[in-house]
C-alpha cells in the first residue's frame, strides 16, 4: 500500500493528493453533482479523508484516475466500505 495526504474531496467518490493526483474509490458510485445525495456522499468523504494520510492500493485507472481501495491511517475500516454502507 502507498501513503498519501489528501488535500482535497471532489465529489463523492474522487479525491486528490498533495501531488494533485485525482483518486476514484473503488466500487463507489456517487451521485454526480446535480443527483440527489451528492452533498451527502461529498460530506461523508470529506470527514474521512480530507486533510489525513491515506493508505491507498490501486486496483485501475479510469478517465486518467487512478481507482483504489483506501484506508485512513489508523483505521481498520476501508473508506470505500464506509460509502458503500451508506448506500453508494
């Protein structure tokens, strides 16, 4: 697995590294921005990963991202099953 900082949440299921490195979360579909649910599934992401270390192991690429399942150092849980729990 590789380490990276996040600095900042897109959307939902797509986030970027300090090296401006776009990541999509493996099996998460998160409504785009003009769906219903897309601010919650933005917040839930934001919380737990913007501004933190994140394990990520790459498992693609898709429209030039790379597609991982992520973990926040110091946590057991993938963050791609935290979204998944909550229905996306």
């Amino acid at each position: 697995m590789k380490e990276i900082n996040v600095v900042k949440v897109i959307d939902g299921d797509t986030f970027k590294d300090s090296r401006n490195k776009y990541y999509r979360l493996a099996g998460v579909d998160a409504p785009e921005k003009v769906e219903k649910g897309y601010s919650r599934a933005k917040e839930i992401l934001k919380q737990k990963v913007e501004h933190e270390q994140v394990y990520i192991k790459e498992v693609g690429k898709s429209y030039g991202r790379s597609v991982v399942e992520a973990r926040v150092k110091g946590e057991k849980g993938s963050v791609n099953n935290t979204l998944r729990r909550a229905g996306f």
